[in-house]
C-alpha cells in the first residue's frame, strides 16, 4: 500500500477550498502540541503502557484473517453507506440505502438559516457517530490480529490501544467541530442566494430550485457529501498506519 502524506489532510483541503478555516496548519512543534493535548493521568497511563510492552507475553495465533481484505472491506462499506445516505426523504429509496437520509427542504432551509441547518447538522452528526464506531471496531479488529503475528506487531497493536483510548475525548471534541464549519458555509451560501435575488419573489421559490444541477443548496449538499468522505480518510489514517506497519512486517520474513 502506497503511504497516504500526512502533512496535509484531504479533510483539511477541503474545508480550505471552503473557505472556512484559516491557512496551514503548523507542524512545527509537534511532540510539544501533542503533549498538551493529553492530561496528567491520561500521561501516566500512557507511560505506564509504555514501560509494559517488552513485558508482554507474546503467543503467536494462526488468523484465517487478512489484515489488507478486512480493512478494504471495511472501508468500502463505510463508503458505501455514506454515499447510498444522500437521497432526499420522500424519494424512492435505493437498493442498501442507510438508515438516514438526507432531510427534505422547506421553507425554513432559505427563510430563516438558523432554524434550515439544523437537520442537516443532525444528519452530519449521525454519520459523525457511525463512523466513529465503525473505525473503532476496525481498528480493535487489526488490533486482535496484529497481536498474534509477531512480538513486534503485538506490542504496537498494545501501543496503538493506549493511544487511542488516551486520545479519544479529544478526537471525538475536534471533529464535533466540523458541523460548526459547514454551517458556516449554508449560511453564507443561503445569504448569497438571497442577495442575488432579492429583486425577484422569494416566496415563489421553492426546494426544486435550489436542489437543481449547481443550486446553492445542491452545492451545499454535494460539499458535505465531500467533507464526510474527507472526514472519513483522516479518521482511517491510524489504522492505514497499523496496516502499513503489518505489510512491513509481511515482506521483512519472506
């Protein structure tokens, strides 16, 4: 597997393109700004976990498992859920279709901003909540079968389980940001509309208008779609690390 460039996330230049966050990130530091992420008893756990590994009792499993199949697997399922989400309720569901759909338009979405986002902050959310437990179960999943395969692999599936049960709080309160930023994109889509049509009747307008090919809220729409998936690909980044660290594994005893 090709290493995925950590310097700049898909999710990053996405929300750039945006244009609701402000420049590069600095990388400059980094051992530092992690440390200030992580509290005092989360540090001591972590130390103590990290005395431990060379202690582990290693016991080598046999898995019928594939590590590169479970996790192509798993990600084409969370890609497919996210993708068969984006039907409008009322419409003819499709074939695997999640069990939430985008919200249906009305009035409110154009007329009062505030109280149109508000579905489709809880839309975001919910997928929010899935892919967290979906990557989570992933990640244990190669976790169990790292384990197994060598002393080395073993003791970084136990480094990687602290880390992400020390990081998870925080991981969980950064990515609770993201349906603050595409708020500010539907509003700002939903004002330009306006602005640009204020001359005629808005009251007229309907839902069909703005969902048509380039309307602001099929922009909107198709731009949330494209931070879920970016949000997605960071989420994995752990675990593709993981995946990484098993082939390395693979082709260093052959």
């Amino acid at each position: 597997m090709k290493p995925i460039p950590v310097t700049s996330s898909r999710l990053q230049r996405v929300l750039l393109d945006l244009a609701v966050v402000d420049g590069e990130l600095s990388h400059i530091q980094f051992a530092d700004k992690l440390g200030e992420l992580i509290s005092l008893s989360d540090a001591i756990v972590l130390a103590e976990s990290l005395r431990g590994l060379k202690k582990r009792p290693f016991t080598a499993v046999d898995s019928n498992d594939d590590a590169n199949t479970v996790f192509l697997q798993a990600r084409a399922e969370m890609l497919e859920f996210i993708v068969n989400s984006f039907v409008l309720e009322g419409d003819e569901p499709q074939a695997g279709a999640s069990p939430f759909i985008l919200p249906r338009p009305n009035r409110d979405t154009l007329d009062d901003p505030n109280a149109g986002f508000v579905a489709y902050q809880r839309f975001y959310s919910l997928h929010q909540s899935e892919m967290d437990h979906r990557v989570v179960t992933l990640r244990r999943q190669l976790q169990q079968i790292m384990t197994g395969r060598s002393p080395e692999l073993a003791q970084l599936a136990a480094l990687d389980n602290s880390m992400a049960d020390t990081m998870a709080d925080f991981s969980r309160r950064v990515f609770a940001g993201i349906p603050h930023l595409l708020a500010k994109r539907f509003y700002y889509l939903n004002q330009q509309y306006r602005a640009e049509n204020e001359s005629t009747n808005l009251v007229a307008d309907d839902a069909s208008c703005w969902l048509q090919k380039d309307g602001w809220l099929d922009r909107f729409i198709r731009e949330m779609q494209a931070v879920l998936l970016a949000e997605l690909e960071l989420r994995l980044m752990p675990v593709i690390g993981m995946l990484e660290a098993v082939e390395f594994e693979v082709e260093k005893t052959q």
